[in-house]
C-alpha cells in the first residue's frame, strides 16, 4: 500500500481572479494543480500561515470538535481524478478508554487539505492519480514570476540631463 501512495506538499497557492485559487500540490518529482473556490482558499493560506480567525471558521470548527472528541486527522489521500474532478478521503483516528476506531470518510480535496494543513498531517496522492495528472512546475513558476511583477513598485522615473 505504500508505494501506491505519493506524499506531496502545498508548494503554492495563487488567485486565479475573484472566484478561486489554484492550489499546487506536488514534490520533487512533479507539481499538479487543483483549483478550489476563494472561501477555502483562503481558509488554506490562513492555515499554510499558521493564522487563525477571531471567531472559528467552519474548517476551524471542524478542527476544534475533533478535538474535543478525541479524534485526530491520521492523513488525507486525493484518491481519484474523474471528469477533471479530484476526490479524496480524511482518514480519522479516533480513541478513548473504551475503543480505538480508524474512520475513512469521502470528503472535497480542498477541505481535506485545508483540515490536513490545519493538524499538520500528511497529504497523500494514490499512484494512479500522481500518473495522470500532468506536470504543472512550469505553470507555478509562471505565475509566480506575473505575481512578482504585479508587486512590484513601479520604476522611478529617469530624468535626463544634470540638476543645475
């Protein structure tokens, strides 16, 4: 089962306009992208920083009641690409004095990662999905590269000729 797995990391998330975010998750093999809308993309920058809201967020929430009850995120797998839909599963470990039970729940990807970013877990990509999904580092780069730009200031402007 493990090398049918694929550990990957969130190397980037970027804007791609008002509606969403593109997450790139990849390693040094290859990066591929999965696109989530704005509300969960910021719910991953916020959790890539470490950051918390004054008041929880619903993925916060999640986190806080899992807590509360004991249970603890074990690891996401992105388990499936169909019709240029991402599946995944959140796999819960969950223990007390009476039981010890592992849950496998179907979830979004985005908020899988979201929760795994939030706990500090592993994310996972299953073998057949890391084979199909293309290489998307020149892409990150890109964008990384147009965001630079738009951040830039702009140049002062030269004056020609000596101050007199």
């Amino acid at each position: 089962m493990k090398n049918d797995l694929v550990s990957v990391e969130v190397v980037g998330i970027l804007p791609t306009g008002p509606q969403g975010f593109a997450v790139f998750l990849g390693n040094e093999e290859k990066v591929f992208v999965i696109n989530v809308d704005s509300y969960v993309g910021r719910a991953i920058m916020m959790a890539l920083r470490g950051e918390r809201n004054e008041r929880p967020l619903t993925h916060e929430l999640i986190g806080l009641i899992f807590e509360g009850f004991s249970i603890a995120i074990d690891r996401v797998i992105i388990n499936d690409l169909r019709n240029n839909t991402y599946f995944a599963r959140l796999l819960l470990h969950a223990e007390s004095e009476v039981h010890k039970k592992m849950i496998e729940i179907d979830a979004r990807p985005s908020d899988c990662l979201t929760l795994a970013l939030q706990a500090k877990r592993p994310i996972l990509v299953s073998r057949e999905v890391w084979d199909e999904v293309e290489d998307m580092s020149e892409l990150l780069e890109k964008m990384r590269e147009a965001q630079r730009k738009q951040q830039e200031p702009p140049e002062e402007p030269l004056f020609g000729g000596e101050a007199k």
